[in-house]
C-alpha cells in the first residue's frame, strides 16, 4: 500500500514506513534513546532527501520525548534550572545549525556534510561503547571487580568560573559547561536530526556529575524544547518537515517502545551496552559505504535562481 509524501515528493510503502517506526520504537525503548541517529539514516537509505529526513526526524523526536518528559515532571525528577541553563546554549545551537543546514542546503552540499557527520559521530560512539562494554564483559569474567567512580571527584570543569548552584541534582558547578553543552546538542541536533540524549546523558553524568535520578528526565526536557524548536525553524526556513512521514514513524515508534522497554528489563546493562555499541557502529559503516560506492547516476540537476 502505496503513501504519497508531499513534503518529500515521492510515494513510499505504508507498512515499510510503520515497520521501520516500530523497529526503531523497540530499539528506543529497550536502550532508553530517542532513536534520531537511527531513523534518520534509514530515511535517506530507503530514498527520502537527506533534509526532508532530518526535519521530519526532529519532529517525530519531539513528539515521542513529550510523554517522557511529563512522566518525569510528574515524578519530580527534573532539574527545571539546569534545564533553563541548558537551554540557553540549546536555542542558540540549534538556530546555528539551522543557519548552517540552510546555507549548505543552498550550495548542494549539504548530503556530503550530513553523511560524513553521521560516519564520524556514529562511528566514535559506537568504538567507545563497544570497548567500554566489552573491558566491563571480560573483567568480569576473569573474576576482576569493576572500579567505580568517585562521586566526588572533581575535574577542571569544576573550577570554571560563573559558578551556579543546581539545588535538584545537588551540584555546584560553572554555567560555562552547561551552555556549552546545550550548544552542542542543540546544534548537531538541528544539523543531523538526532535528539542527542545518547550524548547528552554521558556528559551530564560524567562532567557535570549530575545524579542519575535527574539527568534522564532533565535530558529529555531538553530534547523536547530544542527538537520542537528545530521543527519550527526547518518548517519556516526550508519548508522541509513532512507531517505525513513524521505522523506514520511516531504511530509505529509509540507501539515499538512498550515492547522495547519490556525486553530491555530482562538483560544486563553492559550486554545492552555492547549491543547498541555495535548497532551504532553498524549504521556508521553503512553510512561510509553509501559515500564510497559509485551512483547509479553519475550526475545531478541544481536549479539555481538566476534573477
């Protein structure tokens, strides 16, 4: 059954389109991601222009993440001021990155730019948390305990200065840190599609050491405010979010995650870990090959303005 996409301009498979919503939807919610920087790349893979993926994606992503977020508001286990400072450098990163889509949109480069972003990002991710996951794997079983973080311990981060005090998670910190991280991911986000929070939790719990009790739903927030955010701004100044294939990916996703979340409980945390390691990694590698192989068309139509 035959879906006709406007925004896109091509027909695609309904089934295809809820399948791959489902797919990612169990992935989603069996490793606790949003599943950007895996939608994304199927998109382009089975066809949809690269920016017509990562504007829809955005919107599919805020869409998901808002029940998210409620459920945590609810539970008060968000961070609302570390939330606000992060948001600060979010907004300003993602109206950067639609700056930059916009400008390279313009001189036809932006599908080299976004493929080659996705090989380096996907590909670094997906080495380090296969090598973290398999040392985790190994040292146990030759009997070796696994050393754990001092929750004290500070790093230079720490001694930044415009230090603010975060009463929730119980930090003290520098604003500097947290702005620059909320540019980060509001920025590549706006750029690749991706909500970010696979890159987000680490940082929070490992530079800013936010407790674990509100660095996922202080995360999501975010993911919620910048992905919507980037939706108006892509809807605005490229016209590239197509509601039809955000609507059909979010039916498939919001299903796919109950069952996800359910099959994620009944494993160990280092083996999903790995398994989302070489996920990552896997799709980097696709991505690569899909820069390196020679086109069916050797040649591409630009319409240019010519006033």
């Amino acid at each position: 059954m035959q879906i006709y996409l406007p925004i896109a301009d091509l027909p695609v498979n309904i089934f295809l389109m809820l399948g791959m919503g489902l797919a990612v939807g169990i992935i989603s919610g069996m490793f606790g991601i949003g599943g950007g920087f895996l939608m994304t790349p199927l998109l382009i893979f089975i066809g949809i222009p690269s920016g017509v993926a990562v504007a829809s994606v955005a919107s599919h992503i805020a869409a998901s993440s808002c029940s998210g977020a409620l459920s945590y508001w609810r539970r008060n286990a968000v961070d609302m001021a570390l939330v606000g400072m992060l948001l600060v450098g979010g907004i300003i990163g993602t109206a950067a990155g639609v700056v930059l889509f916009t400008v390279l949109r313009s001189v036809g480069q932006l599908d080299i730019v976004i493929g080659l972003s996705y090989v380096a990002l996907l590909g670094i991710v997906g080495g380090l948390m296969i090598n973290e996951s398999l040392r985790v794997i190994l040292r146990e079983r030759s009997g070796q305990s696994t050393p754990t973080r001092r929750g004290g311990s500070h790093t230079w981060i720490h001694g930044l200065p415009l230090k603010m005090r975060f009463k929730r998670s119980r930090i003290y910190v520098s604003a500097i840190p947290v702005v620059a991280i909320g540019f980060v991911i509001g920025f590549i986000g706006a750029i690749m599609g991706i909500g970010g929070g696979f890159m987000l939790v680490p940082m929070l719990i490992y530079l800013l050491r936010v407790p674990t009790t509100t660095v996922i739903g202080t995360s999501m927030v975010l993911t919620l405010v910048t992905m919507a955010s980037a939706t108006i701004m892509h809807a605005v100044t490229n016209q590239l979010v197509d509601a039809v294939l955000a609507l059909i990916l979010m039916v498939g996703g919001v299903i796919g995650a109950q069952f996800g979340a359910r099959a994620g409980q009944n494993m160990r945390g280092e083996r999903l870990r790995l398994l989302l390691g070489v996920l990552v990694f896997a799709v980097g590698l696709r991505f690569a090959y899909q820069l390196v192989v020679v086109p069916a068309d050797l040649f591409s139509l630009l319409v240019l303005d010519v006033e």
